[in-house]
C-alpha cells in the first residue's frame, strides 16, 4: 500500500464511542482511497460510502480487515498472559496432543440463536462448541474462512459462558474444569475468532450475531420504528370484516398463479383448479372447468395431460420507467385478524381496489432495483419476468421494508439492520404458501412457488423482535470479521490455533447468486470471481472450483500452527466433489487423519474407509504435520526412515478406539495397514516424491516397528492401552467391506484368511460362495477370476487345498512376480487413443507407481487420457497421480527451454 498502516491504540479493544467510531472509520477511509488496497482478492462491489455505512471498524469491515493482522497479533500477546494465570501446559508444539473428534453436526437447530436469521447453510453454535472446546484453550484463535452466519464466533465466545456449555451435558468445576462423564476435557473460556466470507452480507449477519447488544436499547427502538411505520402504512394492510361492519388487520395474503388452457384460451386460477381444499392437497394435473382438456403444470412422462400456459400480463414498472412483461398472480386468500382471534376470505372488489390504488401510487422511500444478474439459480425468477430486486416482493411489502430501511438507518443502531435483513426473504414472493400452513421458501433457489405467501413485515418483524431479544449473550468483543476472499488473508504469521469450516461444495449452492437480494438492501455486493463453486454461468467447472479450494486450504495451512487441526464439514454427494476435496487438502499439506458420517438415525458416526461413501454429511479431520517431524522427514524422505517417521507420527495423532455401549470395541479404519500406506503415498506424491518401498516392503517394515492388534496398527505405548481396553470388551467390531475392484477383493480375502482377524486358511470351495455375495464391481473393472486371485497372492497348501496369508518372504516373491504380470498388462493400455472400457485397476496402479518412479510422468499421462472420467471420481489416489504427472509433465519442457 502506498501509506503506512493506522495503529491500534494502547487501550483494550472494547466497544468504541462515537468520537472513536468515527476515527476508525476515517482510518478505514484512508484505506478505500487506496488503489492497491482494493486489488485484494474479493474485494466486494460497492462505492466507499455504501462498505464505511455496513462498517464497525476494527472489528468487522465489509471489505478485507486492514486491521486483521494486529489485533491477531495482540490476541497472541493476550493468550500467553491468560496461559500462565490459568497455568495450562506448556503451548510448543511437542506439548499438544488432540485425537480426531466427530459431533453431531445438526445439534441445536432449534435454539433461537440459530432461528434469528436464516441463511441457506448454518451449522449450529452448540455443535461448534464441542469441537472448540476439544481442540483448543481459552485465549486460542479459531478460524472460520467460510464463516457464513459466523456460528463458529458464537461457539467460541460462548466457551467461556458457564450455562452454556453446561447445556451440552458437560460440567464445570469450580476450577473451570469442563467434564464429561469423568473425564476432564477442557478449560471454561471464551475463544478468540477470526470470521472470513466472501460474501459481504454473510459476514454483515455473522457480525452481528457476534456483537454485544443493548437488548433493552434494541426492543425500544424496533417497537419504536414498527409504531411509526404502521401509522404511515397500516392502511394498506387492512381489509373490511365478513361481518360487513369491523375492519381487520392483514397478518397474510396468499397469491396464485393464474394458467391458459392449450385447447380453448381459457384463464384458469391455480389455487381454483389444483388445490383440492378438502383433501389438503395440490393435484398434478386438473380439467379445465371450459372444454374439460386434462391439464398440468408438469406432465409426467406417462401422463395424458397436456401442459398448461402460463398467463403473462404487461404492466407499468414506475421505479424502470417502462413495461414488462410478468407471469399473471391475483390474491385468492386474506388471512387478518380481528382484535386476537384470526379469520380468512376470499378477497372482496375492495381488496382488489387497495392493491391497484397501491400499483399506482409512488413509494416515498429508496429501494433496490438492481438488475438481477445471471446465474445458474436464477433461471426461475428470469421465467416469471422476475429480472430486478424489487420484482421479488408486492408493492405493498417494498414500500412497507423501504419505510422500515430508512427508520432503521435514521436511528444510527446497527443491529437493527439484521433485524430487518432478517424479514427479507420471508415477506418476498418465494415464500411458499401450504395447506397445512407449514410455510417456507425452498432453500438454496430463488424459486418462485405458483402459490405463495405474502407477509405482512410488521408482523414478522414483532415476532423477530422477540427472537432476536433471546438471543442476547454475554459477549466480549472476541472476534474480527473480514469481507474477502479465503486465497488470501493478511496475516503473515502461523497465529491460527484451529479450523473448522463448512465450505462451499461444488454446484450445491450458489452463494453470489443467493445473497443477492440481502446485499441489494445493504448495498454491497460480492465479487464472485474467487467464489469456489461449480457454475456454468461463472465458467467453473469441477478443476476451477478444485483450484480455489486448493488456494483456500494453501492459505489455511500457512496460518495454522505446526501439529495442530482443521476440521471440515462436507454434504456433497459426488464423488468427484469429495475427491477434488481430498487432493485439495492433500496438496495443500494436510494430512487426512479420520472421515466419519453421521447416522442421522442413530445419531451416531460410522468411520468412512472407501471412496464411495459420500451420500451423507461427513466430518473430515485433518492435521498439519509438526515441525519436527517436517524437518526430520526433508532429511531422509528418499529413504525408508522417512517413511517410518510419517506413520510413526501420523499414528500418534490417529483416534484410539473407543468403547461402545454395547460393549463393542470400535474399529478404527485409518488404523488399517491398507489405509496406512495409502496415506503415506498420497503424503509422498503430493510434494512430488518417489515412495522408496513397495506395498510388501511396507507392510513387512510395518509389522517389524509396530504392534498389530485386530487388524489396526498401533505404537506400542499405544498397544499397551488398547490391549487394557480390549479386557473390558466383549468383540471388536469388523469395518463392512464391499468387493468393488481387485485391490478390495484381495482385502476382503486377506482378511478371511487371517486368524487373527477371525479368519482361517479355507478352500476356493468355502470362498466362493461368500466372495460371490459380496462382489459388486465397478463397471469398468476387469476383475480376474477368484482362483487366480488365490494362485497370485495366497499360498494353498496340497494336503488340504486351502489357501492361507504368505509369510512375509513368500508375499515378498508373489508381489514381485505379481507387479510383472500386472505391468505387462498395463503396457498393452498404452497402443491407442480411444477411451478404454474395462481393464484392471492394479494394473493401472501398479503401471502408474513405475512410471512415478522411474519419473515417466509422460506414460501416466498417456494412459490417464484414456480412462473414464468415473475412474477418478472412483479412485482419489488415481487422480493424485494423474494430476501431479500432468503438471511435472507440462513443466518439463519449460525447464529445457530455460536450460
């Protein structure tokens, strides 16, 4: 930047005074007029004046936070001081230790803190809080750099609030001791957070869940601002009684959509045709009450109805100053009220007169009008006509939220801007009207229902005065928010104590294009060239969202201190989506240490081992390999001894298995040699290494330098504690695994042939059957036949013909005549250019693992070329070797041309 940044004051960063609200946002100011400033990664749309109105600098800027890097920095200052008053251990790398943790992500939806403000992702403060407080101690910094609605701040103030936490089942002692059951698990205190989003109005709403509030201030300016605009446009909220004589007041309207019959022309009204009252339903298709014609919105493939047209009108839009052309609603249902009891009609001729007498009238007050911009999600409202903010609401409602906007800006009370942000899609027209009244949008669209609700906002806006009046904690500045882009956050040191985020995930929702309309209101828009997404429109596909993400987690990785972890919460059902996540964090440094989904049902968390188990919501644990480690391992990465010194550490951090109420010891599949070595492959080929052994190399130094019990590896002060656990235990429980590829098939065999897995040496005759039942391959896999299976990998003995494990030499001499079958199958892949359509996946294993070695990054290429887009999606590890080939490849002969 071209000036000096501002300094913090001397003083503890508390809630400033007007005089001091004003220098900081002159400080901000400075920053705005600065050219290179606004380059930064995710600089947002907006004027300096619409971002210094949004702005309660230093600690929430809705543009990137100059101010992030010092107070961080003084918060590093801050926590060694509270370290040593609460005597915790000793914060160097060598004195943390944390297993992989998995809480119920959905814990808490129901709390009102959670319910104040929608928003199209949330997850809930209370299930946060279980994650801060196993990973990190009062005064720790925790980073959320796709903060949303900033729960991740709420947990970790809230850490410090006694009934708080005591709400999660934990106890405190009168030490501040956090117990479970009777184990102590951490420390009471409040955490510092460090919220980042792109989207200006995701950090606008996690500022102010985040803020200390005046709650008795609040309630009487909003009831204040809600008698004001209720005196000047209550009017158009009224509708005469049935009972001819009273006046009610409008708490709803309900609007439906109006078709055209394909055969006769004529105007039939959805909610009179579809909506059967009786039965509380909506039919799929309906007569046209003139000519009879079977109709329908959307025929079924099987259906005989014929589609119905949609009524279109042109009328006068006075805020563009010209005519377009919108789908035709008329009002069909006025639910009001009359003193406190409800009532509902049909709407009367003077109904109909109140709405055209407000169509004609101009609104006294600013509103949005900006153009909607094209997207992906926003072909629905472009269908309606819907082109421009103010088209989402009924003129009425705009003009009620634009008189409610101007109060609220008048008042010079910040928080009453989310209170009103946060009646902003349930008073638009994609709210949703139902027979059973269980109204709501459809989240993630800007879909616009046939039949929906119109709110009144004075009267949503009373009952969010109440929700918003409970949520009020004790908060204590503990937090910085930043508007800006996750690639790059300015802070040059590793201050970062731990991560969790709950991160865009591929095309599931498209977060510019959902904000819009919040950001329309508050003036500030998202800059959705570093959005990672998968969007047509933006021309991401599947590599550039892979590509933001990889930068994102590259600049997590820089903060976060050595040894220490990052959880991600991921609800994507592609696997391509959850393997472009994988070698995203992979090439960024992290170690991927456990995977577990949630059983919704159970509410319990199964390990997830195969690449194919993405259909539910999955906690991914990850680490940030020690210093020590990192610095050992640059010295003898060329040698086994790295390799020993990853898994030696990587054990370390891996979770001990734990006992279950039935009495069953769990299984923990990241302990299972198998995933062992595909760890430290991936470990190895993501910073462009050979792996110096082969798989019987490593799994005989494996059982040499480590204790094996019931198929998980252990060190050996690790053996000691399992084998103590494993006396109270009635069974260990087997990790369900399907035959898919050849590489499970021989797992699956390995393991019904190994004693001390609860397997024995059998026939073919005794597997068959079972090998059968179990085998559901991929489509594109060439799997050999199971005898060949048995005669390549298995001894089988001439007295009994039953196949049992090789000892380690003999697997040591079937693996290498092995590796010479399978590289001389991979070898009649490479003549060609036609995609293959089967073939066997060890094969193409085993010829990557050789090019890899020999640096043949040309032949990987060569063959990657040629296999289905499904195989990476299938195989993580296949994709690893593809990609890195292809940049070692492309880089090649830039090096020669230098040279």
């Amino acid at each position: 930047m071209s000036h000096q940044p501002e300094l913090l004051s001397d003083s503890p960063l508390l809630e400033s005074s007007p005089t001091e609200r004003r220098a900081w946002l002159e400080k901000l100011r400075r920053y705005l007029d600065d050219a290179d400033f606004r380059q930064t990664p995710g600089f947002p749309h907006a004027s300096n004046e619409a971002i210094l109105a949004l702005s309660d600098p230093p600690y929430y800027t809705a543009c990137p936070n100059p101010f992030l890097s010092e107070i961080v920095e003084r918060w590093q200052a801050e926590r060694e001081e509270l370290r040593r008053t609460l005597g915790l251990p000793d914060d160097r790398e060598n004195g943390y230790r944390r297993e992989p943790f998995a809480a119920d992500v959905s814990e808490g939806k129901n709390d009102p803190i959670y319910n104040a403000h929608s928003y199209h992702t949330k997850v809930p403060h209370k299930a946060i809080m279980r994650y801060i407080l196993h990973y990190t101690d009062p005064g720790d910094v925790v980073l959320d750099g796709f903060c949303g609605t900033g729960m991740t701040g709420v947990a970790a103030q809230l850490c410090g609030d006694k009934r708080a936490v005591e709400s999660l089942g934990y106890r405190v002692d009168e030490q501040g001791v956090i117990w479970d059951g009777d184990k102590a698990i951490s420390q009471l205190g409040a955490r510092k957070a460090v919220l980042i989003d792109l989207s200006p109005a995701a950090t606008f709403i996690a500022y102010n869940y985040n803020t200390p509030v005046d709650a008795r201030a609040f309630e009487q300016e909003a009831r204040r601002i809600l008698c004001e605009v209720e005196q000047e446009c209550g009017w158009m909220y009224e509708t005469r009684h049935s009972d001819g004589k009273s006046t009610g007041k409008i708490n709803y309207t309900v609007w439906s959509d109006v078709f055209l019959c394909p055969q006769c022309g004529a105007e039939m009204v959805f909610w009179d045709v579809a909506v059967d009252h009786q039965q509380g339903a909506v039919r799929d298709d309906w007569h046209c009450p003139q000519c009879g014609a079977l109709l329908s919105k959307s025929p079924r493939k099987a259906s005989r109805a014929q589609r119905a047209e949609r009524a279109f009108k042109t009328q006068y839009d006075r805020a563009l100053g010209k005519s377009i052309r919108q789908a035709k609603q008329v009002p069909v249902l006025i639910n009001y009220s009359v003193g406190k009891k409800r009532f509902e009609k049909r709407p009367d001729e003077a109904d109909l007169a109140l709405i055209e007498k407000i169509e004609e009238s101009d609104i006294p007050y600013p509103f949005p009008t900006q153009p909607i911009p094209k997207g992906d999600k926003t072909g629905d409202p472009f269908n309606l006509g819907i082109t421009h903010v103010h088209h989402f609401y009924t003129l009425r409602n705009l003009w009620a939220l634009a008189a409610i906007l101007e109060k609220c800006k008048s008042k010079n009370y910040p928080e009453l801007l989310i209170w009103f942000t946060s009646s902003l899609i349930r008073t638009s027209k994609m709210y949703k009207f139902t027979l059973d009244r269980k109204m709501g949008n459809v989240m993630g669209t800007l879909y616009i229902p046939s039949i929906n609700v119109e709110n009144k906002p004075i009267k949503l806006l009373e009952r969010k005065t109440t929700d918003f009046m409970s949520i009020n904690e004790p908060y204590e500045w503990s937090f910085i928010s930043s508007s800006q882009s996750s690639t790059h956050i300015g802070v040059s040191k590793q201050v970062i104590d731990y991560i969790f985020i709950d991160p865009p995930f591929g095309a599931n929702l498209m977060y510019s294009e959902l904000n819009f309309l919040w950001e329309a209101w508050l003036g500030v828009f998202t800059n959705n060239a570093a959005e990672a997404v998968v969007n047509k429109t933006q021309r991401k596909g599947l590599p550039e969202y892979q590509a933001l993400m990889e930068a994102c987690f590259r600049e997590f990785y820089r903060l976060l201190k050595p040894g220490r972890w990052m959880t991600v919460e991921f609800h994507n059902s592609q696997n391509a989506v959850w393997n472009a996540i994988q070698e995203a964090l992979l090439r960024a440094g992290f170690v991927i240490a456990d995977v577990r989904s949630l059983d919704k049902q159970q509410g319990s968390f199964n390990q997830v081992t195969s690449t194919g188990a993405v259909k539910q919501d999955l906690i991914i644990s990850a680490y940030k390999p020690g210093r020590d480690f990192e610095q050992r391992f640059q010295e003898q990465h060329n040698t086994p001894h790295g390799v020993w010194e990853f898994i030696h550490q990587h054990l370390e951090r891996l979770a001990m298995p734990g006992m279950k109420d039935n009495g069953l010891l769990e299984f923990v599949g990241e302990r299972a040699p198998y995933l062992l070595f595909d760890r430290m492959v991936a470990y190895y080929l993501q910073r462009g290494l050979p792996v110096p052994l082969s798989a019987p190399e490593f799994y005989a130094g494996l059982r040499e330098r480590f204790a094996e019990r019931e198929g998980m590896v252990f060190t050996f002060p690790q053996a000691a504690e399992f084998d103590a656990l494993r006396l109270q235990a009635e069974r260990v429980e087997q990790m369900p695994l399907f035959i898919t590829d050849e590489k499970s098939a021989l797992q699956w065999l390995r393991r019904a042939l190994d004693p001390r897995q609860g397997g024995s040496p059998q026939t073919y005759a005794e597997l068959s059957n079972a090998f059968k039942k179990e085998a559901h391959t991929l489509p594109y896999e060439a799997l050999p036949e199971l005898r060949d299976l048995l005669e390549e990998n298995f001894i089988r003995d001439e007295a009994t013909q039953r196949y049992r494990l090789p000892d380690p030499r003999q697997e040591a001499d079937l693996y290498a005549l092995r590796e010479k079958s399978l590289l001389r199958e991979f070898n009649t892949y490479l003549p060609g250019k036609g995609r293959l359509k089967t073939f066997r996946l060890e094969a193409i294993r085993a010829g990557f693992s050789q090019a890899w070695k020999e640096r043949n990054y040309a032949v990987i290429v060569q063959v990657a070329n040629r296999l289905p887009e499904r195989v990476f999606e299938d195989d993580p590890q296949l994709m690893m070797y593809a990609d890195n080939a292809r940049i070692r490849a492309e880089a090649a002969p830039k090096q020669e041309k230098l040279l």
